[in-house]
C-alpha cells in the first residue's frame, strides 16, 4: 500500500487524448481521493512525431519505466511509417513492451448486457474468457530485426523461449484458478493456441505448455490450432476460460473476439511484467472520428480498472480493488441502460457517456 | 482438350474415404461419361504411416507429380507425428504443395442459401467472397527447418519473396476480374491483408501488392492489418470480393470465413500452380465421426468443381467447364432444401446427400 501512486499518463494520437484524459476523472471518482493517483502526462505518438522528429521521447521513456504503472490512450497514424514501412505511432507500445518486459497481455473478452452481439443467438454472460498473449516475443521479436535482401526477400524471424513460454503459460494457468471457468459449464480450462502441427516452434509451445499444465492438476486442459481457434470463438465462444498463445496469434485471436463483444472500443487490455504495466484500450486511435467527441470509452474505462486492479493486487491496496470494482460495475449498468456512443448504436458522445459512469461511481456504496 | 484426364486420387485418413470416393462418381455423373477423369488411386496419410511407416509413399509422389490433378479426402490422425512435434498426415498436403509449387490456394467464400449463417441478420448472398491463400513460402516455408536450441528456444523463419508475393498477388487481381465484385456494392476490389505497421516482411508484401495493383487500375484496392482483418470478416463480411493474404494468416482467415458460412464442411479449397493442381475440402480428416456415415460431402463436392473448372480453363474444354456448373448447381439446390448430414442439422447421411446430388446431375439440361 503506497501513500500515493505515480502514474506516467500518455494521451498518444487521433482519439487517444478524448476518451484518455476523461478516464483520470473517472479513476479519481471512483477513488473518492484526489492525489492517490498522481497523474503526469508525457508525450508520444506519430503526431508529436510529426511536430518534433521523436515519436517516443528520452523524457517519456524514462517517466514509463519509472511509473507505478502507465495508462495510454491511443496511438497512429496511417501512413507515418519509418524508412521500413512499419508505424511509428506504435513505438510507444511496442518499445515499452520489449524494454520494461511486459510479458504478459492479458485481454478479457466479456459480453455485456445491452450490447448487441453479432453471433445469433448469443446472449450477455455466454462470452467470458480471458486471451493470454505472449507479449515478449513470438513473431514480434522480430520487430526492427526483419531484413531485406536486394529487394528480392525479406525475412522476419519467429523465436519462441522456453523462458517466454513458461512464464505466460504460468500467469495463464494462474487466471484460470482466479477464475469462475467457462460460461458453458463452469470449468477452468486453459486452451493453448498453436501451430503445433505445421511449424517447430509452435510444437516447442505445446510442449512447454504440457509440462507446465502438471504444476496444476486441478485445471483443465486442451489445444487448439490457430485456424481452428477462429472457428470456435465464432460457433461456440462459451466454451472458453483461459486462452493462452504466442504474440502474433494473441494479437490476431484478441481482435476477433473483441468482434464478438461489440467491438474493439470495448475491449480493455493490460500488459504487465514483473513490476511494470502498461494500460490501454485494445483499440486504435481512429483517426476518422477523432475530434469528433464520439469516441467509444469503454474500452479505456476498462482497461483504467484492469490497472486499478493490478496496482491494488501488487501492492495489496484494497482502495484500489474497490475502486475498479465501482469502475466496472457502472460501465456494466451503464452498457446495460444503453449509454453507449454512436459506434454501438446510441446516441451520446464521450462526454455524455463519462459524465454517467463519474454520477455512478459517485453514488456507489 | 484431352480424351482423358488422368487424376491421382487420394482418399487419406478418417472422414478422407467416405467424402472422396462417392465424389468420384458425382462427377463422372455430371459429365454425363465415365472414363473422361481416369481416376487412379494411391495411399497416402497418417493411418498408411501407421501401416507402413511411411506416410507419403514414392508412388504416390510421383503420380501427384505426373497427373493433370489431384483430389484429395483428407488427412491426419492427431498424435501421429514426427520427432520435431508436426504431424505426419499433413505430408501430403505440404509435400505436394512445395514440390509441385502449387503457388496459390484459393478458397472461395459463399453462404449458400438453406444454411444457418452463424453471424446476426447476414443472409444467403450476403457472403461471398474469394480468400487467396500464398501458398509457397510466408512462415510455412519453415515447415521442417525450424531449428530448436539446448530445449531453450525454437526459431521458424518467416520467408516472402518478390517472386512469390508478385504471382500471388497478380493471381487475386485476375479473380478479382472475372468476379462480380462485392455483394454490397459490386465492386470489384482487392484486399492486401497483411501486419505492415509492425513486421518488415508484411510491410515488403504491401509493397509488392502496390506495385502490382498499378497494372489493375480497374480493380479497388485497399490494406487490412490481420487483426482487423478478423473483425472485419465477423462485421462486415458482404464488403469483401477478394482478399490477398501471406500463406499462414490466409490459413488462419479462410478458416475464419468458412466458420461465417456454416464451418469448414462447406469449404472447398484449390490449391494450384503453373500445371499441377490439388483439389481437396478445407477441413480435416475428423476422426471423431469416422466410419459413421455423417460426414459432410459439400466441401469435397464443390472442390471437386473447382478441379473441374479448373482443368477446363486450361484445357479449353467446356465439357469440364459444364459439369462443374451442374455441380455447383446441385450442391445449391440440396443446401436450399435441406439435405444435410447432422453437421448442418440435417437428418441425412453422408450416402444420402450423395444420392441426390447424383441424381440432380443426371436430371439436368
Ligand atoms: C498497436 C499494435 C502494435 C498492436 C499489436 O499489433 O500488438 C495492437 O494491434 C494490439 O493488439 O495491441
Ligand atoms: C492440413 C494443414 C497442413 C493445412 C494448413 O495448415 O495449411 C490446413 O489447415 C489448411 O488450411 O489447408
């Protein structure tokens, strides 16, 4: 328990700075404390590398690495990319991710009440699962690495540890034992996601993936090869508990099942290492409709309390445990009452929407 | 045009028999002559392994390599694999696909009327679209020279070409000619899938793509990072006509997109080159319902189409062409009324269905 928390708070592009500096109000709220959170913003992102020639300044990096943790808005722009073709705006995500070792991303997919799913038929409470990424390496390793031969091949390498697949296996394992098990029938699962039968490091996955899965005999267990993975999120999402997988997958499978909730502007996310933790929504910084104030900000709400909760487990603060349970409590309500922006088919913009989820942390018990 | 086509045909493992030998006599029933395909057998698969020890014998190599085509049931018998942890039933498949250079795999999207869509308020018509598969190199080039380090760390590299990508590419384009366009709005437009922002190798993809598309200027192009790419398909699928994609990602998506259309039993898939070609349903080989009789026989069905379709425009032969019209008709017409093995909710064998495909075939003009 801290006397107070010193949180480096990145807006980043497009809607990022709309749905992120709302999100501080409503943390305070559901704090009833100003100060406990001591927030500090800090550059990064392809507009302030547009202004200024750094996308991810000395300055911010060295406030992240600091921070008790790190909440970030959105960040991109299409188009502004490095000599390489990949986008600078991303910088700030991934450099965090490889520097402070934040191995784990962890995204809980929930379909709430009051938001129409796309599946037929499937109704709120039958999607609760949570998607384990391997966030540490994988094909993203390769990141910066990948090279081009006379313009006739390129080649990005995909390195899987034994060291990177134990630990996420073992945070994965550890979320199904927290957990109440899938929808469908109660049970705690893990399902490990691979290409076991085509590619050796996917094999090596599955692999430390068993011998891990012995430490934990009260949890069930089974694979699922990536292309099948897709199917069955889409035909019988309530199957599943704990989803755990290498990088590039996570990254594909998570935006999937974040389709299947509504969409990306409700699914929060939380990369978290060993003493650092980066906290932001699953989304982009939608350039389309930035500016516009109907930024979707559930997601970032969200992804606030999924920090709440991590600060308040780590550092056994029950304020903080409180407060994101009051957080996720009035974004329930407020889905289900139907406070939702435009993007979901209501009718209220970001503000619109905040204001409702502050009056209701406000009034919690 | 020949007097004979000479096909290798493959049944494999599990369902693999019971769906590919009575498709032999849909066609021969649709092209109104027996003899015209000269269908000569040859074991392959995972249950030969286990008879032989070896899973993709010489023979058969060589009549995949020598036959105008080749139809295949399908393969595998999960734990049935070699040392390094992949599985042995897919040898055929990947086998063939690399010696034979069958450079592009395309699997054509469709929901037919009759079958339930499991996405909300999409109906038949709504979907279909084209996904084209590179089919040579991308992070199944790997396959078998995946290296594993002390048991610290296993390494794939993911390898694309200009070769590989151009051909590929310019292959979406011609289909993306020949086709209607987009069922929304009749458009006829390519889409790069691909994760440019963060990998060199995408990003090389993308700008092959670009250079490419500027020999197609009647076409629409467009980028989708794979993420979203997968949400787009869950979202908004009547948008898409043709979409180009890296070998694994256009495995992961085309399973994705059969699960929208009913699931992988209705999925047929060609996989060809300059002059081979290899004709088999995008699903496997089930061994949880082989030897009941209730295997679905659409996806064989209507890959045996694409086979014939395929060999016609080659040959120049209508013949060919005109049966798999007939067959394509047929499935149509025995989805819209309900012949369907359990699968797809129907009451109907594997047999069954079979029975009157063959005798649509024969009873049309
Ligand atoms: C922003 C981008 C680098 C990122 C990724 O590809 O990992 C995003 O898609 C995600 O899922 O977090
Ligand atoms: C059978 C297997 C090798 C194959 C693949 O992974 O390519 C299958 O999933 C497919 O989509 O064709």
């Amino acid at each position: 328990m801290k006397d107070r928390y010193e949180i480096a708070v990145v807006h980043g592009d497009g809607i990022g700075p709309e749905i992120c500096r709302p999100a501080l109000g409503l943390v305070d709220a559901a704090l009833r404390q100003d100060g406990l959170m001591h927030w500090s913003e800090y550059p990064a992102g392809a507009e302030h590398f547009q202004a200024t020639g750094d996308g991810f300044p000395e300055a911010t990096r060295k406030a992240c690495a600091a921070a008790d943790a790190i909440l970030h808005g959105a960040a991109g722009i299409p188009g502004v990319v490095h000599p390489d073709g990949t986008e600078v705006g991303l910088d700030f995500t991934l450099v965090n991710r490889f520097t402070l070792d934040l191995y784990a991303n962890i995204r809980p997919i929930r379909l709430y009440e009051g938001v129409a799913c796309p599946l037929a038929g499937v109704k709120a409470g039958e999607i609760d699962y949570i998607v384990v990424r391997e966030n540490s390496e994988g094909l993203y390793a390769a990141r910066g690495a990948g090279s081009l031969l006379r313009g006739e091949m390129a080649v990005d390498p995909l390195v899987q540890t034994r060291k990177g697949i134990e630990r996420i296996v073992r945070k994965a394992f550890e979320l199904a034992q927290q957990s109440k098990g899938a929808p469908s029938d109660g049970v705690r699962r893990v399902t490990c996601c691979d290409k076991a039968n085509v590619l050796r490091s996917y094999a090596f996955f599955r692999q430390v993936f068993d011998e891990v899965a012995l430490d934990y005999p009260d949890i069930e267990t089974e694979y699922a090869i990536i292309d099948a993975m897709t199917m069955h999120l889409v035909l019988r999402p309530s199957h599943y508990n704990v989803i755990v997988t290498e990088n590039m997958f996570g990254d594909i499978i998570s935006d999937l099942a974040a389709a299947t909730i509504g969409g990306l502007g409700l699914a929060p996310s939380a990369e978290v290492g060993v003493s650092n933790g980066l906290f932001q929504p699953s989304h982009g910084s939608a350039p389309d409709i930035a500016g516009k104030g109907v930024a979707n900000p559930y997601g970032m709400v969200l992804s606030a309390a999924e920090m709440l909760d991590w600060l308040g487990h780590g550092n056994g603060d029950d304020r903080l445990l409180a407060a994101a349970g009051r957080i996720r409590t009035a974004a329930a309500e407020g889905l289900a009452e139907g406070h939702m922006t435009p993007d979901l088919k209501g009718k209220l913009s970001t503000g619109e929407v905040m204001d409702i989820l502050v009056g209701k942390v406000a009034g919690m018990a």
